[in-house]
C-alpha cells in the first residue's frame, strides 16, 4: 500500500436499539480499515451487514458507540473536512421541485462556491453525468436513474479530493452502470480516492483496487484485488464429455471433486496436487477431456465463503 | 467556519425552506380559513347594535393568531423530521455545513413563510377594517408585530421538539407549551391561593420556566384603541427574543447529539 491515509477506522463499534423499550443489537463488531489516496476502495457485503452504518459513520451521521473514525486526518465529527468530501447516498432523495440545474446549485452554494465557479462547474457535471438535456425538468417528472445520476453530480458538485458513493450502481440500467464505472474510473485518474459501498460484485472485479468484505458487522477479509484471486487453494477446472455416472462418483469421493453440468458436458473442478490423477482416471473411464484451465478463485467464491463462515 | 460562508449556508437552507413551504396544501387551507374568519368578523359585526367594529377586529384578531398558530404548529413539526425521513438531510449534512446552520435555515425558512402568510392576514384585516370604517391605529400594528415574535417563538418550539420526536408528538408537546403559555398567569394566581405549598410551587415554576405567551396578547389593547407606551411593545419583543435564543439553543443541542439512522 501507498499513498497519503485518507480513511482510517480503529475498532468501531455500533450498537442500535431498534425500537423503544428495546434491547441494543451490535451492528458492528470492532471493525477496522484504511483507505490509501488515489485508491478505489470497494466495501462489500450482503445487505444488512453494517456498510451503509460504517459509511454513516464516517460522514459524521450516526455516532460510533465506541472506537475512532478519521478521513483526511479529522475527527469525523468535524465539518471542515467535507469541504474536500463527496457523498452519495443509497437511493438518494431531493426536493422534487427543483430542477436538476437547481439542485446542483443549492449544493454548490452550502459549499461556498462563487456564483462563477458554480455555473461553469455545474455545466460540466451535467454534461458529465448525461442530464444536459433534462437540466431544467423537475426531479419529480425523473426516473431512479437519473435521479442517481443528479446524486452523483452533487457528489462531485465541489471538485472533492475523496468521494464516498453508496451503492452507486443502484437503478441504473448496464449503459448507466457502465458510465458510471468509468466515471469511477476517471476520478482514480484524476488522483481522486473513492470509497464505493455495494454488494454487485462484478462492478467491484471491475473497478477497485482493494476491497474489504464485511459479513454481520465484522471484516472478514481485506486486502488488494488480484491478493483475493491467489487466496485459498489452487484448483483445476476440467471440462469432459461422455463421463458417466459411477465414474463421476467415484471422482467426488478419491479426489474431493466437485462436479456440475454445463450444457451435455460435465466440468470437474478439483485441487490442483490431483490433476494428473483425475485426468488418468477420466480417460480410463472413456472419458473425453475438451478443456482444462486453472480455476481463478473469484470475488464471489470469497464473499460466500465469508458468508458461510458467518453463518457457522 | 467563517461567519459569511456560515451566514450564506443558512441563507441558501431558509430559501429552500421557504419555497418548500409555500407548496404545502395545509399551509393554504388553514390561510384561507383564516382570510374566511376575518371576513367574517364583519358579518358577525352586523348582528350586533353596539360596537360592531370592537367586534369585528376583536373576531379578526383572534383568528390571526390561532391561524398563525395553526399554521406555525402544522408547518413546524415536520420542519426536520421531513428532513431525516425523506433523507435529504444525508446530502446537505454531507456538505461543510453544521448541523446548527441546518437548523437556524429551516428556522429562518419557516419563520420568513409564516410572517408572509401573516401579512397576507394582516393585509386583508386592514382593508376589512376601512371597508366598513372601523378605526386602526398604532396599537394594531403592535398587535401584529408582538404576534408575530410569538409566531416565531412557537416555530422555535416546533423546531425544538421536531428536532428529536415525530410530528404528532411534536404537535402535541407545541400545542401543550402554546395553551400553558398563554394560562400560565391564571395558573400561577390560581396556585398562590392555594392551600397546598407543593401546589403553588409547580404553578410558579410552570409560570417561570413555560414562556408567558400573554405578554404578547395585544388584542384588546388594540381592540380598544388603548395608547400604548414603548415598553408595552418592546419589553415583549426583548423578552420573545431572548426566549427564542434559548430555544435555539437547546434544539441545535439536541439535533447535534441525534443519530441519523
């Protein structure tokens, strides 16, 4: 890791009552990580597992029970920090009565910028975001896209130096979330760090550079993108044709197997040490082998394995 | 934070607040009530052979202010729990601004909203009043400047109660504190009679600690055309104004301490 600390978190933890008369339910256990700048830091998890709670804490929201949040070095109780800070929030909700043009400006100026600055700068947001033509329509008469796309713009609406977007992708359509991706993309360019909640694990393999997993309050896995990939076991993946039944048994209990149809062939995933083994037994069997690769653990083998694990 | 960027934030939150204000239906229903009692404080004038235009402003007055208290009660307690359930409070405390300036500009906001409505009000009372030649004087127009710091004061209480309980609490507690306010003279004589020691020592202290809302009752005052010394109008607004900021106070106090989940 390099890079100037952006966001560190030090042993939050946070209780909630979840209605009066309630007892308090902890819904983070002690978490800690940091964010280096210029990276893309993916948070991922299963919904309810404490992301949006974590990234309420640090935009000075909600209070941790007990443990430290800074970003850019300040208490997240501060304000003057933001100035530096975007936010987009899950499923983020304007007046419906301002335009888009409106909305963008009334953030600008409780961000203090200059009426010049602002109007040149909001131009270029929309155009960015894709809304310069429903720039004076009322976010009522808006779908959930192009509302996400005005929360986005806000977000960026005072240049911020580091961006925290939860679930991003959130009501885009696959040309939304691909503009949006590189847009992700681009403020990493621009030497911005962004700190992105989300469980869609594809955008995540796609744009971040470290990523921590977070099941029931608790981290359970942290670290750069390609480390997630070496992780665990190295297996093979051998694709065969006219594997019958008996042999395919025998497979799951001498070598630990694991077997799955794809289409009329069979695809045997087993620990690499085995290969050679498997491979003599396939073709003993009479056995057509159409493929073999090595298995690259993905981001979703890791998540439901942290999911799992959790749930012991 | 500088006090002129501090100042434009809360400047930027009240105009918001003002134009979301004026879009609320209830706020339109309850004025024309309102525009509908002063009108017809001159039919009900008609009815009587004796001091018809006493009654017709005393008809008209008092239906500006449980209007205007209907209206800063009604728009008041959903000041910031709107806010924190619709969550576009998320996006504007994501900004460098404090939670007390997102307070005093959607104070500020409602406030600016309820004293347009009581122009309006105050407005078509003036006109009622040289349609059918009743007198105004000077005293109206204190009866109309003290209403409005109680006005202001009442969505300080609003402001305060919506900033940590839902509508219908906040309404109940403001509505309480308005009709304690206003009795808590007759409360306090009633308890100084009283046998009982403990009995007139909680009718003092709600007397001393709830704001003496009559202070700012100028109705009959001006109903009668009574002359009226300085310290009749300015002592009220000093006292109002001192209240408020203690009000204030307390409400950004607790909203700082709030967890927004």
């Amino acid at each position: 890791m390099s890079g100037r600390e952006i966001v560190r978190v030090e042993g939050v933890v946070k209780d909630v009552r979840p209605g009066f008369g309630l007892r308090r339910k902890r819904v983070l256990h002690g978490i800690d990580f940091e964010v280096r700048e210029g990276e893309i830091f993916g948070f991922v998890g299963p919904n309810g597992a404490g992301k949006t709670t974590t990234l309420k804490i640090l935009m000075g929201l909600s209070r941790a029970t007990a443990g430290r949040a800074r970003v850019l070095g300040c208490d997240v109780r501060e304000t003057a920090f933001r100035r530096h800070v975007g936010f987009l929030p899950e499923n983020p909700y304007f007046y419906d009565y301002l335009t888009a043009r409106e909305t963008l400006q009334f953030y600008a100026k409780l961000c203090g910028m200059g009426r010049a600055r602002r109007a040149e700068r909001i131009e270029a947001l929309l155009a960015q975001v894709g809304l310069s033509q429903a720039a004076d329509a009322r976010l009522r008469t808006f779908s959930k896209g192009m509302q996400q796309r005005v929360g986005i713009a806000q977000a960026l609406v005072h240049d911020p130096d580091v961006v925290f977007l939860d679930e991003p992708m959130s009501g885009l359509d696959p040309i939304g979330r691909k503009e949006v991706r590189d847009l992700i993309l681009r403020l990493r360019e621009q030497g911005k760090t962004v700190f992105m909640n989300t469980h869609i694990l594809h955008d995540v393999e796609l744009v971040c550079d470290r990523v921590a997993i977070i099941v029931a309050g608790r981290i359970r896995h942290l670290g750069a993108l390609q480390d997630f990939a070496g992780a665990g076991e190295r297996q093979t993946d051998v694709l065969v044709a006219g594997l019958d039944a008996d042999a395919g048994v025998l497979l799951e209990e001498r070598f630990a197997a694991q077997l799955r149809g794809v289409g009329d062939r069979i695809e045997v995933r087993v620990p690499e040490k085995h290969t050679n083994d498997v491979l003599a037994s396939l073709l003993e069997a009479g056995a057509q082998v159409v493929s073999l690769s090595p298995h690259r653990r993905s981001l979703e083998d890791l998540f439901l394995s942290a999911v799992e694990e959790s749930q012991r | 934070m500088n006090p002129s960027r501090s100042l434009s934030c809360i400047l930027a939150i009240a105009a918001n607040t003002v134009r979301e204000s004026v879009r609320s239906k209830l706020l339109y229903g309850l004025l024309f009530f309102a525009v509908l009692m002063i009108g017809a404080g001159a039919v009900i004038a008609t009815l009587s052979y004796v001091e018809g235009d006493r009654i017709l402003q005393d008809v008209a007055m008092a239906a500006v202010r449980f209007f205007g208290v209907a209206i800063a009660i009604f728009v008041g307690i959903h000041l910031i729990h709107r806010e924190v359930d619709r969550r576009t409070v998320y996006t504007i405390l994501s900004k460098p601004l404090s939670r007390g300036e997102f307070l005093l500009g959607k104070f500020f906001g409602l406030v600016l909203t309820i004293w347009l409505q009581m122009a309006i009000m105050g407005a078509v009372f003036v006109a009622i009043s040289l349609a059918v030649g009743a007198p105004l004087g000077p005293a109206h127009l204190a009866f109309f400047a003290l209403t409005a710091v109680e006005l202001a004061l009442v969505v300080a209480i609003a402001t305060f109660f919506s900033a940590f309980t839902t509508p219908v609490l906040a309404a109940f507690f403001t509505f309480g504190v308005w009709v304690l306010g206003h009795g808590s003279r007759d409360l306090r004589d009633i308890g100084a009679g009283a046998d009982s020691r403990w009995f007139q020592w909680v009718t003092w202290l709600i007397h001393r600690v709830l704001p003496d809302l009559e202070t700012f009752n100028l109705s009959s005052a001006a109903a009668h055309l009574l002359p009226l010394t300085a310290s009749d109008w300015l002592l009220p607004i000093l006292y109002g104004a001192g209240y408020l900021t203690l009000v204030l106070f307390a409400a950004v106090a607790v909203f700082e301490r709030r967890d927004l989940r």
